[in-house]
C-alpha cells in the first residue's frame, strides 16, 4: 500500500477512537453537558472503523496473509493480544474504582454479575450473537468486537474455502451471528469491495480530490441536516423503542450506517488516488502518526472504563472546560501508553497461535501450513 494512503489510514484510525471516547466523554456527569452534541457521533466513527477494518483486510490477504492459518492466526492475534490485556485492565480499574466510590459503578453501564462467564463471552467474541448484548463490566465499546470477529470469520470462509464448504461454512456462521450483526456486515464488506475495484482502477489525482473532499462535504451536511437523527428516529418508530432496543442493539442505526459506510468508501478512494499528495502532507509529522496509530485499538477499548475510573478517584468539575479537557488528553494519553506495549505482544501472540494450530494440523498439506490462494473471482481484476 502506498505510504501516503497509509499514513492517511493511521491518522484516519486514530482520530475516530478519539471521536468514539469523545462521545463517551460528552455524558453529564462527565462533562456536564458541554459535549453533548458529540453523542450523535459514536455510530459514525464505528462505521469509519468497518469500512477501514474490511480495506484493510483485503489488503493484507493480498499481500501476507495468504494461507488460511495465516490468516486466522493474524486475526486472532490481533483481537486476543488487546483484547486479553484491555479486559485485565478494565478489572482492575473496576476495582480500584468501585473501592474509591462505590456508588459511582451502581449504575446501568456496569454490568458483573457472572463474572467468569461474562469475561468467557468477551475473549470468545460471542457478546453480542442473535439479540444478546453482554457488557464486560464498564467497558461498553466491547460490543463491536463480537461484530467484527464475525466479519473476520465470515471474509475468511468466503475467501479460503471452495464449493460446498464455503457455502455450508458461511451459512453456519451467519446462523450463529444472528440478523442484528448481519445488518452490518454490508457496511464492513464496502472496506473489501473499495480495495479490489482500487487495485484496477485508473482515476486522475484530480477526480481523487474530488472524492476525497466531496465525500467529507458531503458527510458534514447529511450530518448538520440531521437526516441521520430522522433516520435513527424512523427505525424506532417503525419498530417500537422495546423492540428496536432487543432486536437491533448497537445496530439500531442501521438506515444512517448505510449512508455513511459508502461515503466513507468513496473518501478512501479518494485518498488512493491523491496518494502522492497525501505523503507530501503527513510525511513530516510521519512517526508521531505512527505511534499513535499503533494505540488505536487500545485507546478505543480502554477509554472507557478510564473515563469512569477518572471520574469515580477524582472530584474534578466536570462543569470546567479545562478540566475535561485535562481528562480527555490524560485518558489519551494512559491508552497510548498502555497500546504502545500491548502491540509488542501481537507477533507472539501470532506465533503461539500457528504453533498449537500445527500441533493440531502437523502434516503437510494441512489448512495451516498449505498455501490456499484467494479463488480467482475474489482477486481478477475487473474488466
């Protein structure tokens, strides 16, 4: 991929688990109310992160993930190696903040009843299948990982796998999903489906700015007109607050997702064909990109539980700007820190993987050591 496409990746990655702990910031009683029109922006950066998690996925089946073990190995050892730290630490600051205030954690955001059994569906990515919701005690963007270890799954099957296999496969897997993960998959797949039409694809660096500006411009008005709000509103009206809340869950703003997954499509396009432009832009503040783009996925799991360990050992005003703002960058600031060792352990992570599979599979020509290239209908390039 080309340095400035990545490097626009990264920062792209970075800022929208910023948005996502905003968001979370922007609740009363941890920030008076002064963020609270931040709150509509929570769903809208998951999307970024689908559509991004899909284009990047395409990417690295085309390049280094190529076997079907490899491929399982990298996306398990992705997930496990923040998920098993982030889930330890949200323990512990659970802990610590619930012998601090233990009024503060008596609200519906923590959830411990069961507590092994709640931490077995949280490292198995199994908290949200059909129309269930499990909360690993605070940490409530756990969610979209019990969505998006089934998108790794489901793309893994459709592409390593042949015939009826697949076919059988895949239906077994979304059976198990359920509808509500499902609903999503379409927007996650777009990630997939921009990288493969790019790799062909002969655009000027002028249509690309087009893309990549008109994109932006046109999410901001869809967003200020408020269509989204209508959309979400609709969905409920349609189907009743009880059952939208049952049903759907984190997927009840399904209708605006669509709207968003396509324009976020057509922005990385557009930054695929800039990509020169974008190298010369990012290229001076490269390394810092870097570094914080190898603590996204840390920040985005931790904040949350941060947040509220923040506000249950401290008073702070939550009515002063300064302060909240001093909570936000010392919250970003903790995540990056705690991902920046996390991430070392992702290679390990990959390599324990591949040998107990091997142990399973030690043959030669087994599923973890044979080389099983992307059917030709998923790699052709399109005429």
């Amino acid at each position: 991929m080309n340095r400035g496409v990545s490097l626009y990746l990264d920062l792209v990655r970075f800022l929208a688990a910023v948005a996502v702990l905003l968001t979370h910031l922007a609740y009363p009683e941890l920030s008076g109310g002064m963020l609270l029109p931040w709150r509509a922006w929570g769903n809208d950066a998951v999307m970024v992160f689908f559509v991004l998690s899909g284009f990047v996925v395409a990417h690295v089946t085309q390049t280094r993930e190529t076997t079907m073990g490899d491929y399982a190995a990298s996306r398990l050892a992705r997930l496990w190696s923040v998920a098993v730290p982030a889930l330890v630490l949200t323990l512990l600051l659970d802990l610590v903040g619930r012998m601090a205030d233990p009024g503060a954690y008596q609200q519906w955001w923590f959830q411990a009843e069961d507590p092994l059994w709640r931490a077995l569906r949280a490292l198995s990515f199994t908290n949200q299948l059909w129309f269930e919701s499990v909360r690993p005690f605070s940490n409530g963007p756990w969610w979209s990982l019990g969505y998006e270890a089934w998108y790794y799954a489901l793309f893994g099957a459709m592409a390593f796998l042949r015939g009826r296999t697949r076919l059988l496969v895949v239906t077994a897997m979304a059976l198990c999903a359920g509808p509500k993960i499902l609903l999503l998959f379409p927007v996650w797949y777009l990630g997939v489906a921009t990288y493969r039409r790019l790799r062909a694809a002969e655009v000027s660096p002028e249509r690309g700015l087009v893309w990549f500006a008109g994109s932006a411009l046109a999410y901001l008005a869809l967003r200020a007109s408020g269509l989204f709000d209508v959309l979400k509103a609709l969905t409920y009206l349609l189907l009743g607050p009880e059952n939208t809340a049952h049903y759907l869950g984190f997927s009840d703003e399904v209708l605006a997702s669509y709207l968003i997954g396509p324009l976020v499509a057509v922005h990385f396009a557009g930054a695929w064909h800039m990509a020169a432009r974008l190298e010369a832009w990012l290229t001076p503040v490269a390394g810092h990109i870097r570094w914080a783009a190898q603590s996204t996925f840390a920040l985005y799991l931790l904040h949350y539980p941060m947040l509220r360990f923040v506000a249950a050992v401290t008073d702070y005003d939550v009515h002063s700007p300064l302060a909240v703002a001093a909570v936000a960058l010392t919250t970003i600031a903790a995540c990056c820190a705690a991902g920046s060792v996390i991430e070392r352990g992702k290679g390990r992570w990959k390599r324990r993987l591949l040998h107990i599979a091997g142990r399973f599979a030690p043959h030669r020509g087994s599923l973890v050591t044979r080389r099983r290239t992307l059917p030709d209908r998923l790699t052709r390039r399109p005429r």
